[in-house]
C-alpha cells in the first residue's frame, strides 16, 4: 500500500538509508495492516446498505399505489 523506500539509489546518501528501509517498512506494516481490515469493514458496511436499500425498493414496488402518498 505505502512506498517505504527512503534510499533513493542514485543518491549519495543511499547506503545510509538503505538501512532504515527496513525498520520504516516494519514499522508501516501493522499501519497498512489496520487500514485493510477498515477498508474490509467500510466495504461490508457498504453492501448491507446496498442489500437495505433494494429491500425497501422491493417493499415500495410491492405496495398497492392507494398506500403510497
């Protein structure tokens, strides 16, 4: 999901923070992690609007029209 790079590997600091890539991405990990399974959750909720939202749709089609004003 992130890019975790700091060492650019034309940079001349490159050897430098080719060391912290790793601890960056470690540290990102659990991060990217909790934002998936969000993600997940919002993506869940949104279907069982979609499921609410055509079950009234079904409701209201299947109404005698003297019951809808």
């Amino acid at each position: 999901m992130f890019a975790t790079r700091l060492a650019e590997e034309q940079s001349a600091n490159a050897d430098t923070l080719r060391r912290y890539d790793k601890l960056l991405a470690a540290s990102i990990a659990p991060v990217e992690k909790h934002l998936s399974a969000i993600d997940t959750r919002i993506r869940e909720a949104q279907s069982t609007l979609v499921q609410a939202r055509q079950g009234v749709a079904e409701i209201h089609t299947s109404m005698p029209a003297s019951w809808q004003s």
